[in-house]
C-alpha cells in the first residue's frame, strides 16, 4: 500500500533556517543592549525618577548600616563582624595594622557578572543612565536636557557614580584602601587625548571623595592586556608601538597613584608571556620586559621622593610590586610564581626595587597553596603585599572568589606572624561575586565574610606561633641538630668546603660496617602527623 506523506518535512530545513536567524538577530541585539565600549556593561538601568539626589541623601545601599559593627560570633545579625574586631590585640599589635584591607574597584563595582559564556548579569544601580543623566545636568549647571546627555559625558557620569559607591561601600566597611587598574576607574574616550583626559578628571574626582578621610589607594595599577593593542603583549610585545604605549601609561598611572597617596604601584603581567613558543624570542622579550621595569623603577623611585603629598624617608617606603600568575590570559607567563619572578629579578638586578604581591588564586594555578607561596616570598625577603581570593578546586582557571576558610587564612598569615612584622602594604580583596549574585547586600556580605576569615585566620597564625607553643616547639625540635656544635663545627658561614667535608665523613664514618646507615646517627621523627593536628586544633 502507498503511504501518503505530508509536504512539511521538506519545509523543516527552511524552518529551522530561519528560527536559527532570528535567534542570532535576536542575540546580536541582546550583545548591542547589554554591551558598551568597555565589553562589561548590563542593559541600562533606570531609576523610578530618574532624578539626581543630594549627596546627603545618596544611597546604594540603603539596608546597611552606616558602619557595620563587631557583634562577635554568636550574633544573627547578617550586617555585622563576628571575628574582624579592628582594634583587638593579636600578636602584640592592633588586628588593623595586620590587616589594612583593601577593596578592589574592577570587582565590586565594575563587575557586572559577564563570562565567556554568558551576558552580564547584574543591574546596580550605581549604572543608573537616567539618574547619571540628571547628575551630570546639575553638576555642570548646563541647560540641555537629560536626554541630550550620552556619548563621553555619559560614561564620566556613570564613572563618578560607581565612584561613589565604592566609596560608599568602603565607609560601612570601615576600610580605608582601595586599589584600580587605570582603565577601570575612568572610560576610553574617543581619542588618545580623551582618554587621558578622562582619567586625569576620575583621579580628581576620587581626591575630592578622599579629602577629608583616612582613604587612599593600597595600591594603583595600569591595565596593560585589554585593549586590542596588547594583544600580543605590552613590555614583551613584538611591536615597539605598544611597548611605548605601555610605558606611558604606566607613568600616567604612577602619577595618579601618587596624586592620590597610594602606599604602593603594582604590576601584573597578564600578557608578558607567550602563546606559541616557536615564534617566541624568549631572550629578546625578557630583555625587554627587564628593561620595561628598570624604567619603571627609576621614575617611581624619583617620583616618590619629590612627591608633594608624602614626602621624603615615608616615600622612599613606597613598595613597588610585581604579582605573579602562571598563565590565563596567555599560556605561560614569565612572572609564573614567587620562585620564577624573584630569579627573573635577581636575573637583572630589578630585586632592590620590587616586592612581591601574592594572589591566593594564582598560587593555585601554579600547582602551588597560598601557603607556601607567602612563606617562600618572607623566607626571600620580598613579601610585599596579598591579593585575598581562593580558586575552586574543580575548576582549573582564575575564579577569584572570596576566601571564607579561616584556616587557608591562617598558614597564609603565619609567616607574617612568625617574624612579627605586618606586610609592608596590605590585604586587597582581588575577589568577586559569583555570576548568579545579584544583589547590592551581596557585595557587602562578600566581603564581610572575607574580612572576617582573614581576622579569625590571623587569631590561629598567632595560636600557632606562640613561642612555646606546640608547633613551634615542634619546629625548634626538629632543626635542633643546627643549633649544636657539629653545625657549628660545619662554620657554614666561611670556612666550610667540600675537601673538609670529606675528611670529617672519612674520620668519622671510614671502615665502619653498614656505613650507608651511619649507626651513630640519630634518626629524628618529623612527625608530621602530631604537627598537623597540633594545626588543625589550633583552628
């Protein structure tokens, strides 16, 4: 029997054809909406108004308190501290000078929840058009309309809210640093005096909200991987154009950290590295980069001294740091860990002038914990300064959320506690929300969790470093062999040699039996396993 069959199977092709080009319109609209010049923007966001507020009245976050208060740890209340309490005593010093924390600027205001897989998903309303819009008109005292406001005046507006958020946001926090890469605080302007000229007035804009207050900069930073032209790098690109680019930028960036009295200028190499070994000139681009920071040094290190802000010995204090990370964007960098970027500065004499910042995330993408990345760093002398953040351990890329273990905390903050010394600039919360948070109180609870885990952490590093205590004891145990008089009799300080060595083996070990077993030698346990509970009762 013949079987009718229908024409629609032969318009499901043409069907099909046409859904999957209305959803491309559809989403390339959605990228036109949701997208500024900047790649980060949400869809616009609108105020009930659309009115500008007097100062006294503006508000971000309306639900926090004005200072969020030290409750202790057995409070409810979600807008309070339960371990950061900033003048408790830890250690002989005060928990603040242990912990100046910072906010970062791109994460808490500039982040607008976008990855490479999905549109931005939070609508703060510091990115209010209207209201921007209606500032902008009773700042500049013009007569235009609010909706003749766009273009770079637009952007400025926007840029002076989110300013004043972070502000806001650090108040409630009682935190008085915070850090920016150039390109976060200020918009790309049309040209390259624009730009410039953008960033000049947001450096302004920010000594007008600090004047007056404790706030400054832990550190500034310039933005040296975005933009197009450093694709293939800035110090270590193929192309002498955007090295000069960079160098530039650098010092507009320096001027402004130093405008604002920053403690500190940082540099992270997100494309000083490579992508194809072949095509890669390895000495030609290290060469450079060396040659990049040299530079660097040698304005900043001037610079700091004639500043007018805080001059002469506390400038010269003024750290210069480097943070390493191993790869993402590039897939090696060559400021890979706290070993390779301290050997890469002896390498050309640059460790006279750079510390060390050390991000929690980056040291796990190098294989390495947060850990042993702050001990190696203090046992060189070059810690400067701790990006606070953790990774996910299923997940194998950057993700810069916010440590809330207590216990990561501590063994980061040990070293610190051992020598007694703070770190010479701060703690930054190189940290940020996740995708799927969307709220205001979010960001106030993100770090107020973090600040709590650093101040519950620094409480167990102090437990674990009391002189005395069962961990030290431990330690001083265990290398009690270098405080006798066979390591003195070594004189590892001048006269040892590999000649004398030998001799004193033959004296003591020559025509004995089992020799490789040494019978006279003491084999001391390590034991490990009452040091790790000694560490893990501690927290």
């Amino acid at each position: 029997m013949r079987v009718r069959t229908s024409p629609a199977p032969a318009l499901v092709p043409l069907v099909l054809a046409g859904l999957v080009l209305f959803a491309r319109s559809e989403i390339f609209a959605l990228a036109r909406k949701t997208t500024t010049p900047d790649d980060t923007a949400a869809s616009p966001v609108s105020s009930d108004d659309g009115a500008c507020p007097a100062p006294a009245d503006e508000t971000f976050f309306p639900d926090v308190p004005d200072a969020i208060p030290f409750l202790g740890p057995d409070t409810r209340e979600r807008f309070a501290f339960r371990h950061y309490d900033p003048g408790e005593i830890v250690a002989g010093r005060p928990m603040r000078e242990w912990l100046r924390f910072s906010v970062a600027y791109w994460h808490a205001v500039a982040d607008r929840g976008a990855d490479p897989f999905g549109a931005p998903t939070k609508r703060w309303p510091w990115d209010d058009e209207e209201a921007a819009r209606a500032c902008h008109v009773a700042d500049s005292g013009a007569s235009a309309e609010k909706s003749a406001v766009g273009g770079n005046d637009l952007r400025m507006a926007l840029a002076k809210r989110r300013m004043r958020a972070l502000f806001e946001l650090m108040r409630k926090l009682g935190v008085d640093r915070w850090c920016f890469h150039d390109r976060d605080v200020a918009p790309i302007g049309a040209t390259f005096d624009e730009t410039n000229a953008n960033f000049e007035a947001m450096v302004d804009y920010a000594a007008e909200l600090q004047a007056g207050t404790s706030i400054r900069p832990l550190w500034g930073t310039a933005q040296l991987f975005k933009e197009p032209h450093y694709a293939q790098g800035a110090a270590t690109s193929p192309d002498p154009s955007a090295f000069l680019k960079a160098a530039a930028q650098v010092k507009r960036a320096m001027d402004a950290t130093l405008r604002l009295g920053g403690d500190a200028f940082n540099f992270w190499g997100g494309r000083e590295g490579y992508q194809h070994l072949p095509t890669t000139d390895l000495a030609l681009e290290r060469r450079n980069y060396a040659a990049f920071l040299e530079a660097a040094a040698r304005y900043w290190n001037a610079a700091t001294e004639k500043s007018l802000l805080y001059g002469g010995a506390e400038d010269k204090k003024k750290p210069l740091l480097i943070e390493p990370k191993p790869q993402e964007p590039t897939k090696h960098q060559y400021d890979w860990d706290v070993a390779t970027t301290a050997g890469f500065l002896r390498e050309f004499g640059l460790d006279r002038h750079f510390a060390l910042n050390v991000e929690c995330n980056h040291a796990t993408l190098a294989g390495h914990s947060c850990a042993h990345e702050t001990a190696l760093a203090s046992a060189m002398g070059a810690l400067g300064s701790l990006d606070a953040n953790t990774g996910d351990p299923q997940t194998g890329w950057d993700t810069d959320q916010f440590m809330t273990d207590h216990r990561e905390a501590a063994l980061a903050l040990l070293p610190l506690v051992r020598d007694g010394r703070p770190l010479a600039v701060g703690v930054n919360f190189d940290a940020k929300l996740r995708r799927e948070s969307t709220d205001v109180n979010d960001l106030v609870h993100a770090h107020v969790g973090g600040m709590d885990a650093f101040a519950r952490g620094l409480k167990t590093a102090a437990r674990l470093a009391a002189r005395g205590g069962a961990l030290e004891t431990l330690r001083e145990e265990r290398y009690a062999g270098w405080r006798g008089a066979e390591a003195e009799a070594l004189d590892l300080g001048g006269g040892f040699s590999l000649e004398r060595a030998a001799e004193e083996a033959a004296r003591r070990w020559g025509g004995r039996e089992n020799v490789g077993y040494f019978r006279d030698a003491t084999l001391r346990s390590g034991r490990q396993e009452l040091a790790e509970n000694v560490v893990a009762d501690a927290a």
